[in-house]
C-alpha cells in the first residue's frame, strides 16, 4: 500500500509549507460527496494522529486516515499547470467513474 507524489506535487506542498512556517506534511483522504459519491479532500497536517497512516514522497510526509487509504492506495497526486489553471490532480487507479465536472468519482 502506497501513496506518492511526482517531484512537482512535492516541490509545491513543500513550498506551501515553507510559507505557512509550520506543518508535518499533506493530509489526504475522501468524504461523501458529488453526484458520483466520493470526493478528495486535500490539507496541511500540523501534527500526526495516532491512527494516520504515513508515507514518505520526494522527503514529504503525507498522512491518511486508515478508511480513505482503502480508496487511495495506489494514488499519485501532481501538481500540473495548464495554461491559466492549475493544481493538485489524484491520479487514482481505483476509480471507476468520474462525473462529468470531474468533482467526484465512484470505486
């Protein structure tokens, strides 16, 4: 079971972190939600609780609840810039379907 980051997804968390002055790592996970049924949620970690799950991607610390690991294991998240957008994008190969905004995906 594992969780990575490309070298760009890294280097960006990494900054963030720096900027924010504090922080353990990149919290993980998913929560009910969109018409497809789950959705990604994305945050700093400040500490880590006794129940996370932690891996180690390009020396940052990314932590799970043991309850979305089962839906992102395998995952890689990047960060990409296309043209004027850009962001963290999860490149899951657990996921069956998306809808059609690409705000949530069903397992």
């Amino acid at each position: 079971m594992a969780i990575t980051l490309t070298e760009a997804a890294a280097a960006r968390v990494q900054k963030f972190l720096d900027n924010r002055g504090k922080g353990v790592g990149l919290r993980l996970g998913v929560k009910t939600s969109g018409c497809s049924g789950m959705a990604y949620t994305i945050e700093f970690a400040d500490e880590i609780a006794s129940e996370d799950v932690t891996f180690q991607s390009h020396g940052v610390t990314v932590l799970l609840d043991p309850k979305s690991l089962v839906y992102l294991d395998g995952t890689e998240l990047d960060y990409t810039k296309e043209g004027l957008n850009e962001g963290f994008k999860f490149n899951n190969p657990n996921v069956k379907g998306e809808c059609g905004c690409g705000e949530s995906f069903t397992v």
